[in-house]
C-alpha cells in the first residue's frame, strides 16, 4: 500500500485510521465516527471499491463496530454493495462524492474564509 498516512486524535479517544484524501462531503459527516470514517476510506477509493477487508484494514474499528456502520450505511443508501466475480465490492453513493469546487473550499482553512470576506 502506498500514499500518506495520517493518525488523528478525537479528544484522547482513538480515531479511525485513515489515508490523506479526499473526503466525504461535509454534510455526510455528521455521522458516528466509524460510519465517517468508512466514507472517506471509500470516497478516496470510489471507482474501485474495496472489500470489507480492505475497509477494515483502513479503519481503525472492531469487526462489531465496522459491522454496525456499514449496515447503518447501506440502509440509509449511502454505500452500494455489488459482486464482481468472487468478490463483493463497496462503493459509497455518488451523493457523498465532492466534486472538485467542493473539496478545494472545504480544504480551505477558517483563516482563508476570513481573508475572503474581509480583504485587507
């Protein structure tokens, strides 16, 4: 596996693991930490999918916490679950793609969101 990444810490509790990226957009984020971590693990990887193995791998949640989630998410239509072959793929819903304006204004820093409506 190559790519960067990043470790992060919610309030002294253990965060999901997951690959620098894109992101799901914003207003899917509101969600349980798990269920946010599986979409930014799958937007990141949305014309492929990835098996429940691979999101495991990128997730940093029991298999009862992952279970949980991906259930939650697939019967809220957020993830799309297919077979190809012999393998079963998880795709999420194109709704929680960002397209590119979205991604580079939610990369924007609170700093930068002041510069533009308060030029100096």
């Amino acid at each position: 596996m190559t790519g960067n990444w990043t470790y992060s810490r919610d309030n002294g509790k253990s965060s999901p693991l997951q690959r620098s990226g894109m992101k799901a957009r914003r207003e899917f984020r509101n969600r349980d930490r798990v269920q946010v971590a599986i979409l930014d693990t799958l937007v990141d990887r949305s014309e492929y999918g990835m098996t429940v193995f691979e999101v495991r791998s990128h997730v940093d949640a029991d298999i009862d916490e992952l279970e949980t989630a991906l259930s939650d998410l697939k019967a809220d239509d957020l993830i799309t679950v297919t077979t190809e072959g012999n393998r079963t793929l998880i795709k999420p819903d194109e709704r929680i793609i960002p397209d590119e304006t979205t991604a580079n204004e939610e990369d924007n820093s609170l700093l930068d969101r002041i510069r533009e409506r308060f030029p100096l």
